[in-house]
DNA sequence: CGATATTTGGTATGGTCCATAACAATTATC
DNA sequence: GATAATTGTTATGGACCATACCAAATATCG
C-alpha cells in the first residue's frame, strides 16, 4: 500500500493525479485505475487511518493534542497511579520512546511523574488539574465534532459494527 | 492513540502490561482499564492497521515486498506506459520519496524507467517480465494467506461492508 | 547476609517514513 | 523567444519506531 499523509499539492483525494478534471475539453490524461487496490484492505485501512488522524488533530487543535498523547492522558487518568512502563506498554509505545513524550505532557502542566515510595525505580503518572481539565475538553471535542462525524456518515448502527470489526482485527488478526 | 509496530518485549497484545498473565497466584498488578480507549475511532483503527500490514509482511515475505511497494506494483500493471508523479500521486506518495522507492524496484528488475519519447522530461514506468511475474505470484500469496483471513474472521459479508466503510472515511471524512 | 539477576527510567543511536526547498532539463505559454 | 510550468532528482529535517546500553533500585537465591 502506501499512502502518505499530504497527498500531493493537488486537492483532498490522492486518487487524482490530474489537475482540476471537471468534464472541460482539455486533452486530460484521463484518471488512473485504481483495479485491485481498492480491494486490498491494507490499501483501505491506512487510507482510512490517515484521514480520521488528520480530523482528529483538526478538531483539538486548540488543545494542541495529537492523537497518541491524547491516549496517554485517557489511560492515566483511567489508571492514576500507574507507572510509565505499564501505561507505555499497554499503549504500544516502547518505554525509551515513552520518555520524550511524557517530557513534553510534563513540561505542559498536564501530567507528572511521582516517585514511588513502594518501588523507588518507578515513576507514577498522575493528571495535573490542568491536564484533567484539557483532558476533559478534548473528550467534548473528540465527541462531537470528530467522532460524531462518523455516526453522520455511516450511521450509529454501522459505526458500532465497523468499531466492533476493527477491534477483532486488531486483537485477532 | 499511539500503537507501535512491536509491542514491547511481551506478547502480541499490548494491552497487558504484566507478565505472564493467568490465573496463578501472584500478587500480580491487576491489568489496566482501557476505557474509553476502546471506543476511540483512530485508536482501534490504528491498531487494526499495524495488525493488517504485520500479517501482510509475513504472507509475502518470501517475495520481499512491502504493502508499498505492492501498490506499486499493482498501479504499474493497472496502468502500464505513466509516468512517475501520476503513479506516486495517485497513491499519495510525494514525488522526491517516490525515487527511492522506483531505484528500489529497479535495482530488483521489477520494473523500469523508460524516457518517454513525447515528453523528455518523463518516466515512463513498465513491469519487467519478471516484475510481473512476482506481482502474479503476490497476488496469489495475499489472496490466498491475507485476505482469506478476514473472511474466516469476519465473513465475507462483513468483509465487504467493512471495504466499505473504510472506503466511505477515506474519501468521505 | 551478600552475590547475582531483574526491573525501571533514561540516553544514545540508527532506520524508516514523510515533508519541504531547491535545481537542471525539458516543455508549455504568451 | 522570453518566461512560466512540469518532471525527476537531491538534499535535508522532522516524526516515529526500534535496539543496545547504562545506573539506580529492587528481587532472588545460595
């Protein structure tokens, strides 16, 4: 597959390597067949992923939130209390590259590290009150202008069983 | 969201932080609460993503080929005698990324570059005989390993609705 | 107890992918 | 025929991902 996240200089859709086809009388080079990759569910799933990540940092853009430290403050404000190597690794983000991230969230006023008293190697994530009132906000963006979208285009029913179907691939693929 | 390519040194899930999880007696840490992770759009879509291209990876591996290059190759033979920005574009990799990627294919003898006689400026990009006859035996391998997965996961018709639906977000978020 | 192994957070580093600027050669435009 | 636009390309920087390694703290076990 491949699909990068700013397709060309040309509009929206990657899918038109011509210039502003309209049905005007230029001698267009007519479109390209996509033939079997919209088939390909790989072709499809990041085409996809790429699009609702880029509406997702749209929407809280006056957060400043991009979508992996989004879910960072979700699991530790979920899990208060929980070291780095446990939410990391329960994220899927490899603890050295945790590091820079939680620097950042910290450096924000949105989370801290706490040393343990029980285990003096670990650090415990806690939500600033700050970090708890932006996360808050971006729930309420998140909600209704992003996810909200896709019950407007795929109704409530059909978004329930496409995130139902991810999850399944996702946990059994 | 966030999801990384190799969950770190556990098991294939991420979503469990601690060892060796059963139902032994350990004073184990309790495993963490998702929450409202799970119902988030890009993070399960993320997931599903990594899970899709990994398996992907695996099924072709004897043929070295990556779902980008795979693309390529299925663009090229859709359609043959373009030249390199409407093929790049169209799967929405820029133009200088895409050089790398051609010089890639070329130095395998999957494809080649030909000086386009009308225009001198162009590429005109051709599958060599034995690009061909890798794609061939591509297809095979993800028709036969890839994609009769989902269908033994999901069914054909919820397979066909999920293309679907991703095809709708992508073109329609 | 004390030696050894393990765990935790962290640094350093390299790879891959993505994006922008700039350039020479060629072609289009006026 | 001068200027603008296009094509492939290089160079470069950023973001993300992965591995090796380290010191401090803890666990394990003789």
């Amino acid at each position: 597959m491949t699909v990068s996240k700013t397709a060309e200089k040309s509009s929206g859709k990657p899918a038109d390597a011509a210039k502003g086809r309209k049905d005007a009388g230029e001698p267009q080079a007519e479109a390209l067949q996509l033939g079997e990759l919209s088939e390909q569910l790989g072709y499809v799933l990041k085409r996809a992923q790429l699009k609702v990540f880029e509406n997702f940092l749209r929407c809280v853009a006056s957060l400043q939130l991009t979508p992996a430290q989004f879910s960072v403050l979700l699991l530790v404000e979920k899990n208060p209390g929980r070291n780095q190597t446990e939410i990391a690794s329960t994220l899927g983000i490899l603890r050295p590259n945790f590091v820079a991230m939680l620097d950042n969230l910290e450096s924000r006023d949105l989370c801290t590290r706490i040393r343990s008293t029980n285990d003096r190697r670990s650090h415990i994530l806690v939500l600033t009150d700050k970090g708890k009132a932006v996360l808050a906000r971006a729930k309420k963006l998140v909600a209704t202008k992003h996810e909200a979208r896709l019950n407007d285009l795929l109704g409530q029913a059909n978004r329930e069983a496409l995130l139902a179907m991810l999850a399944k691939i996702a946990n059994e693929f």
